[in-house]
C-alpha cells in the first residue's frame, strides 16, 4: 500500500522517462520498534492515570495521545526510514559519422569469397538485412563483384529495407564528418528541428558532398 502511494505521488519526468520508488529501513528492526512503542504507550498512560488523577478524562486522554504521538516520533528516527527516488529521464546522445573522402574509396575490389558477395548482396538488396553471411549469394551479382568502396557506400543509403541512417537516427542525432588529409565538419543530418530553424539536410544529402578526391588521409600517417 505504501509503495503504491508513493509511486502515485512521485511522477515520471517527461520524454519517456520512468520513476522508481523504494523505501527501506536502516535502524531499529520493525519487531523491536513495536515493543518499544508499545512500552512507551503503555508508560506515559500508567503515568497520567497514577500521576494526574484530577485531570478529566477527556483532557487526560488528549494528553496521552499527543505524548503517544511523539513518542511515535522518536521510534521512528530510531527506524531510520529512506525514501530513495530514482527518475530515469533518457537523454538522447550524438552519434559521429566519418566518412573517407580519399581516392582509395573509388578502388574496386575483387570479391571472390561467399561472405563478401554475400555482403554484397545485403548492401545492394539483393538479399534481406537479416540474411547472414553464409547465405548463398544470389544471381546477378556480376556488377557488384568489383563494385568500389564507394558504390558499396551508395548502396548502402539507397537501400530501403535496410534503411540504415533512418534506424541510427532513431536511436541518437547523426553528425557527419568527411575525412581525407583534414577533417571537415558536413553538419548533422535529419533530426527534429526546433520552431523557426529549417530542417537539417538528410544522410543521402550529406553524402552527395563527398568528392573522394583527396589524395591522402590523415589516419595513413598515424
């Protein structure tokens, strides 16, 4: 009943968030708090009935309950009571994409193993997201057995089953950086943009500026 009470008390924060109630007991044991209560009570009215026997009934029985009352008060700081309140607010995080702008993404390699044209085959939807790399590859895969880093890339962000930016867009706001021998900012991209700013370009968008012209990168010389 009580942790009930404390969870209609206690709202959860907005956005999704959860609140968590608990309440423990660090001090005297809820048996022994009992018995000294009960002795307290059972003191402080033999002490009115012997000690003041011309207070009135009424007034005794005033008495009595406002020392009962405090004594209450004094078990239960000897309880030592903790409320403790967790209120789980998720905070949405920024996710970093480094795209290579350099030349090598324009290579193209030669697939020969099941895995890798099963890869293939994946990016260019040709297979389902869920089909594993020891799925058969399918026919048609003449144009994707050489196909550039690049290519792989394009295919990639087309795919609409596998929907890649708009999933990790889901879960954190998208930040695009393309590298080659500096790193340049592209921006985020899609998002929810508050009132009065315009939208954010998409993934597909920022993705069009890269030119995989540079001649070197900077993770080359590390």
């Amino acid at each position: 009943m009580i942790r009930a009470l404390l969870d209609h008390l206690v709202s959860a924060p907005p956005g999704g968030g959860s609140a968590e109630t608990a309440l423990s007991f660090e001090g005297l044991g809820g048996g022994w708090a009992f018995v000294l209560l009960a002795l307290l009570a059972a003191s402080i009215w033999l002490g009115y009935r012997r000690g003041a026997p011309a207070l009135t009934r009424g007034r005794r029985g005033v008495l009595v309950a406002m020392r009962i009352f405090l004594a209450a008060l004094f078990v239960a700081l000897l309880v030592r009571p903790v409320l403790m309140i967790t209120l789980n607010d998720p905070v949405r995080g920024k996710l970093l994409v480094l795209l290579d702008d350099s030349e090598s993404m324009g290579i193209r390699e030669r697939r020969q193993a099941p895995a890798d044209l099963a890869r293939a085959a994946i990016a260019a939807d040709l297979l389902p997201p869920d089909a594993g790399v020891s799925t058969t590859p399918p026919s048609g895969l003449d144009k994707w057995r050489n196909a550039s880093r690049a290519e792989i890339l394009a295919a990639v962000t087309a795919n609409p089953r596998l929907g890649l930016w708009a999933r990790l867009e889901q879960k954190a706001d998208l930040h695009f950086y393309r590298f080659g021998r500096e790193l340049h900012d592209l921006g985020p991209a899609g998002g929810n943009p508050s009132e009065g700013t315009p939208p954010a370009p998409t993934a597909t968008e920022l993705l069009r500026k890269l030119t995989f012209g540079a001649s070197v990168t900077a993770l080359g010389d590390a």
